[in-house]
C-alpha cells in the first residue's frame, strides 16, 4: 500500500481544486485506498466523485451546509413509527421491475498490475432465477484484483437489494434530523435514505431497501494477464563477438579470415555497422553494414571439463540468450558427427544434442561433444560467451597476412541510434592454423626407423576428407631435427631413442600444432 492514497485525502484534493472551502466539506468518515484513477480536466469535480463514490461504497450529502461523505453499510440511526407518516404514504412503495436484476455483473477496471488496458472481474449469480443477462460497468479507478473481484460482488447484491422496491413517504418536523445516506429501520425492514424533500413544514423521503451484509465479500479475483514490456522505440547496443576459429565451411577456405557475429540488445534493432581498427581505437578504417543476427548469450552456470574421445554426457550448462525469441534445438548423435548444433563456448568448439528452455530465454543444453575442430577443452566460468555457430548467421571476414598476432579492434554502431559497443583481441590465423596430424607411430626394422601418420583435414566430411587449399605438407622433427615432406610416412637410420613431432604446414600461417610420440 506504500504506492496508495487515502480515500479521504484523493476526495478532500478533489473538492479542494474545484474550489469547495475546507469547511464546508467533510471526508474523516471514509476509510480504504486508492491505487489510482483516470481524471480529465473535462469532466466536472462531481464525476470523479460519483466514479469513487460507486467503487468505494459512499454517498456525499448535506448535513447542516456541509457536504459530508457517508459511508453505506452502517448501523441504523432511528426507527420510524409508521403512525407518524403524513397522508397515504405508507402506501406508496413501488417494486423495481426483476429485469433490473442480471445474472452476470462485469466489472471492468485498471488492475494495479494489469498494464494499461482494462482487466475484468465477474459476479456470476447464474443460480439465481430471478435475474437475466449480463450487465458491464466501467470505472476508471485502479483497484488491486482481489478488491475489484469483492467490489463487483457488493455492487450485484446492493443491486439484487435494491430490486425489492422503494418508499416514498412524508414525515413530520420532528424527522428533519434525517438526511440521505442515512440507514433506519421501517415495518421491520433495514432501508437506506437515498432522497430528501422538504416542502411546506414537511420532509418526503425516499427509502430504499438496505442490506448490511450485502457491503461485505471475500471473494477472489482472477488475476490479470501480465503487462506486456514496453516496445522500445530506440535500437540498443550491438552485442558483438570477434570469433578467431578453425574455418566452418569449405567455401571459406579461399582466404585467410575471421568470423563475426553480432545481435541486437532489443527489438528496435534493426542492424549494425561494424569498423576494424588496427590502432587500439584510434581510427578505424574497414566497415561493412549488416542485419543478420547471430544466436547468441552468456553462460548462467558454469561448465567442467571432460575428455574428447566420448560424449560428454554428465555436464550440463545454462545460458541466457540475449534474445528471448531465440530457440535451440535438440539432434541425435548422428546429427551432431554431421556438424549441426556447433557452438562456441569461450574458444572451445561444442556440439550439444540436448536442449530445453527453463525460463523465458534461459536454456539448459547437455549431452556434449567437446573440443570440435580441434578446439581446446576448457573449464568455463558463468559469464562466458556463447555463439550459435549457424554459418548462415555468422560473417567470414577476409583479411591480410600482416594482421597476423595483431592486435584487432572493432566497433558496432547500431543502425538508428548510434550507441557503439567495442571488443578487441589478438588475431592468430585459426582459420588457417593446420590441426594435428593423428594416429601417429613409429617402428624399427633392419636398422631403419619407419614413421607413419594420419593426417587431418577441415575440408569435406566422413573419409572424403582434405586439407586447406593453403596446405603445403608435413614438418616431422626428430630429436630436433626437421624435415618437411609432403607423403605421410618417413624412413630414416634409426638413431636410437628418439623423440618424433609431426606437424601440418600451412602457407600462410606455418606449422600448426604436433603431434608427438617417443619411440
């Protein structure tokens, strides 16, 4: 309630400012809060009144000048002797008609947590038989949803009360102490004041059938749909990662390169130029315009290690998109050896096959291949990034050699609003960095030393494998000693214990990593 109002005070500010003087208005009898309301400057000070009077359950009347607020459901304040009527008015009561009673009453509102569009809350009186149809009335207070349910109760009873009729009697002098809003007791009935006439020494009165019990309820609201969030106008930051990786498809591999993926930070976002600078920020020269938005976010839990050999079946990670639209996908083993749902997670290449949303953009992906690409296996703390590696999603930027083991920087700047997001790192060549040769041996006859390797490609898949078109052969180092061959086996004179790396040679950016055994 810290965010509401006194009733009190919003109805004593409401006769304030339409110029009522502070004595002759009286608001210490009403009781409750206010959450809100919708006023024009319009409509008359007497409306929004009304609109208050009707939720909250008050009658405003005059009692000796004054304007007092009174609320209904309280304790007679008199029985009148029917002895004491003037003329035929005990008589005269009149029955409202039962069509005035329905059997549904809806009551539309603003829900203090409902947005700005209207909620509703019914009473359904379908078993009442006396009643028909259904009834809407709105009002432009803001009610919280279990009171607004209680209110649309009271308004229906007050309202099935009410249909028992009405009296219009006259009364002598000594009932000038009576005003409307005041509850009496009459031929054994609890009736409410709803009308007061004098007219030549004698007070008319018209009396309304009152229920105390009908100004209660306990009922329960139906609780709103959650507010929509606010559509930004205005495109936010760029989120943006430089990825320095082992190539993803063949049609890359005609020069050397990096990968860049960018998303949005809202649904304003419409794209991003993207410059490199080679300067630490200085200037920036190379740019390129884009809207293609890659999968991407950050770990919410942090992710072990495991051995490359086997799926990694007993590690789980959750991670946060950065767009709640965004969905991953589970795949079967099969699906995964065939390079569908590659990610990166830090430098290290994954492939996940489960994959299940735990909340609005937060998912928990599982079953693992880890180190893919020849990527190296890592602990990953939360907070590491993750990046759909979808090639269609990703941009394969061509650069030159002497940006090799340099420092690259790059700036996104958000189409529309301008608002820049910075990275930088060093630049290695992944893209064109051999892998390590496999199934590497060596073995000993007649004095020679034979040593034998497998070696690995990037390019094409199942045994229909190949190197870079940037492949140039293979470094076998001995005790030290190299030798640069393009065959896959090596025989010299055996020089006793030796020491054997085998490396892939790229043109471009040298030998890659060994392999390596002691024979």
């Amino acid at each position: 309630m810290s965010s509401a109002y006194p009733l009190y005070a919003v109805v004593a500010e409401i006769c304030e400012r339409a110029g009522v003087p502070y004595d002759k208005f009286d608001t210490t009898l009403l009781e409750g809060y206010v959450q809100g309301m919708q006023i024009t400057n319009e409509s008359p000070a007497f409306e929004h009144i009304q609109e208050l009077a009707q939720v909250y359950f008050f009658d405003p009347v005059n009692r000796s000048g004054t304007v007092t607020f009174v609320p209904r459901g309280g304790e007679p304040v008199m029985e009148i002797d029917e002895n004491d009527l003037i003329g035929d008015s005990d008589d005269e009561k009149t029955r409202r008609s039962p069509e005035e009673i329905v059997q549904v009453l809806n009551l539309n509102y603003y829900d203090s947590v409902g947005g700005i569009d209207t909620c509703k809350q019914t009473s359904d009186r379908s078993i009442d038989t006396r009643g028909e149809g259904e009834k809407s009335i709105e009002t432009p207070v803001v009610l919280e949803t279990d009171q607004a349910a209680q209110i649309a109760v009271i308004m229906h009873k007050v309202m099935i009360e009410e249909q028992r009729g009405e009296f219009d009697i006259t009364l002598p002098r000594n009932y000038l102490g009576l005003t409307a809003g005041d509850v009496v007791l009459y031929q054994g009935d609890r009736l409410r004041i709803d009308e007061v006439n004098i007219d030549r020494g004698e007070q008319k009165y018209k009396l309304i059938h009152d229920r105390k019990s009908a100004y209660q309820s306990q009922a329960l609201g139906v609780a709103p749909m959650a507010a929509p969030d606010p559509v930004p106008l205005v495109a936010g930051a760029t989120h943006i990662e430089f990825i320095d990786a082992p190539i993803l498809s063949s049609g890359d591999d005609t020069q050397l390169g990096y990968y860049i993926a960018i998303a949005g930070s809202n649904s304003a976002w419409s794209g991003a130029t993207v410059a490199l600078s080679l300067d630490g920020g200085e200037n920036y020269t190379e740019s390129d315009t884009t809207d293609v938005e890659a999968v991407m976010g950050e770990l919410v839990t942090a992710l072990g290690t495991h051995k490359r050999e086997i799926p990694d079946s007993h590690n789980r990670v959750q991670i946060q998109l950065y767009d709640d639209g965004d969905a991953l996908e589970y795949r079967t083993l099969a699906q995964l050896l065939n390079r569908q749902n590659r990610a990166l997670i830090g430098n290290e290449i994954v492939s996940f096959g489960e994959a299940d949303e735990i909340s609005p953009g937060v998912w928990e992906i599982g079953y693992l291949l880890r180190g893919r690409l020849n990527t190296e296996i890592a602990q990953h703390s939360a907070g590491t990034r993750f990046v759909l590696l979808d090639r269609n999603t990703l941009n394969y930027i061509p650069t030159e050699r002497y940006n090799l083991n340099q420092t690259l920087t790059f700036r996104a700047t958000s189409s529309g609003s301008g608002e820049e997001t910075t990275t930088a790192a060093t630049y290695t060549g992944a893209s064109h960095i051999e892998p390590a040769p496999t199934s590497l041996r060596a073995y000993r006859s007649g004095g020679q030393l034979t040593i034998e390797w497998v070696g690995v490609g990037y390019l094409g898949g199942r045994a229909a494998y190949d190197q870079s078109q940037f492949f140039t052969g293979y470094r076998v180092t001995i005790n030290g000693q190299s030798t640069d061959t393009t065959a896959t086996s090596l025989t010299i004179t055996d020089p006793g214990t030796a020491t054997i790396q085998v490396s892939q040679i790229n043109s471009i950016t040298g030998a890659g990593p060994a392999a390596e055994i002691t024979a």
